[in-house]
C-alpha cells in the first residue's frame, strides 16, 4: 500500500460520502467520550474500503453515522450530495431501507425461516430487489435456498446475511467485522462474497476489520486511532481473499 497525501479525498471515483469535521462525543456519566474527533473523508463510487483501526478507535461509530444508524455532534455527511447531518427520522429511515445495506459480526437470521425466506424479508420493503434466488446465488448458497440457519454453517448463515443485505440492491454495503465470528477458511469464502459482489454490482463496499491483511483486497484502506483518521492509503494492486495471509 502506499500512503497518500494528506487530504480528505483519494478517489478520482465519484464521491458516494463526503464526510468534513465530523466529530461524535457520548456523555458517560459525567465524562464525554469522543468517538471521532473532526475527521474528513471521500469515500468514492463503487469502491471496496477497509477501515482499520483498535477497539475503540471510532470505526463502528463512523460507520453507523454513514449508515444513517447515528447520527454526528458537529460537522457534516452527505451521501450523493444528500446532507445526511440534518435528516429527520422519516428520511434517515428512508435512506437505510432503500440505499444501504448492512452486515454484521453476528448474523441475525430468523431461526424459523429458510435461507430463501430470510431474504425475502427485505425484498417486499424494497420497490425493485433482486429475487432471493438471484441474491443468494451471487454468495454461493443455491444448494442451501431451503435450508434454515441451524442446517448452516456459521459461514453460510453470514452469506445469507449478505445475500439479505443486497437483495435491495443498495448502493453501499456496510460491514461491521463480517468475519470476525469465523475461522480463517471459513473467512475468507465470506470475504470472496463480498469482493464478487462489489465489483459486479458496483456496490460501494465499507469493511471493518481488526485484521491488518485484509487490507490488500481493498481499493482504499483508513487507519483510525483515538477518533483521528491517521492514515488514507490506496492500494496500487488488490489481492484476491484467496491470497490473504492472516
């Protein structure tokens, strides 16, 4: 990776979010916390971002502000030019069920519903999704439609998850250590997933990781440390999930 100039931008992609001086602080009591300290950032159309950083180093909190789940204390996010700071609740939760699709560490499927079902959940609150048959062939899982999630393996629950989240066909997919809850072989057929799925859906892809070297399968890789951007680096070449060395 090579790092780049300093500047709030690395893309030459159109800007999907534009993010200036966001700053979140949560009162603890009597002490306030900051999450993310005046941080600015492009993140650019179709691109497969990681974020990088410790615990506690703002990434999840970035990414819920992004995906319309929190909101900022000062500065500013707009979302294709959208200002996403000063939506009300009516248009944030327009903005979730119709523009962004979400993967978490742990999976949340319903039990009592197949992998098919599971998905169409999210495909009768959209006006034009994907079928849960199309969905889940793009992770793999056209042998398992009819299977529910204690049939699965954790892998495969996490790709019906994936399945789910772009089923609504969004134009960003945040991902919140979608591979955190599984082994390396089982990580990396997930982390596949997602690579397919963004470049051929063009999907805007935002990861978070703990794992430094899934970072090469990135086009653009953000450190965070204590609330601060510290890092903005482009990946001049991306490996496949296959040659990761974790």
């Amino acid at each position: 990776m090579r790092p780049m100039a300093a500047t709030p931008s690395v893309s030459a992609a159109r800007p999907v979010f534009e993010i200036r001086g966001l700053t979140k602080t949560y009162a603890m009591g009597e002490v306030e916390v900051h999450a993310l300290r005046n941080v600015d950032l492009t993140l650019g159309e179709g691109e497969l971002v990681v974020l990088l950083g410790p615990s506690g180093s703002g990434k999840s909190t970035l990414l819920n502000i992004l995906g319309g789940l929190d909101v900022a204390t000062s500065g500013t996010v707009s979302y294709r030019g959208r200002d996403l700071t000063h939506a009300d609740d009516e248009a944030l939760t327009q903005y979730r069920r119709h523009h962004v699709g979400f993967v978490f560490q742990f999976y949340n499927l319903i039990p009592s519903l197949t992998a098919r079902e599971n998905v169409a959940l999210v495909t009768e609150i959209v006006e034009q999704p994907m079928t849960p048959e199309a969905a889940l062939a793009l992770v793999n899982l056209t042998p398992r439609l009819d299977h529910f999630p204690a049939q699965l393996s954790g892998g495969e629950q996490q790709r019906v998850a994936i399945a789910r989240a772009i089923a609504k066909r969004p134009s960003a997919l945040l991902c919140d250590e979608p591979t955190g809850a599984l082994d390396l072989a089982t990580g990396v057929v997930v982390l596949e997933a997602l690579a397919r799925i963004n470049a051929e859906m063009g999907t805007t892809t935002i990861l978070i990781t703990h794992n430094a070297s899934i970072a090469s399968m990135a086009d653009v890789v953000v450190r965070l440390a204590d609330g601060h951007v510290v890092d903005v680096a482009r990946n001049v070449t991306k490996r496949s999930p296959r040659d990761l060395e974790w």
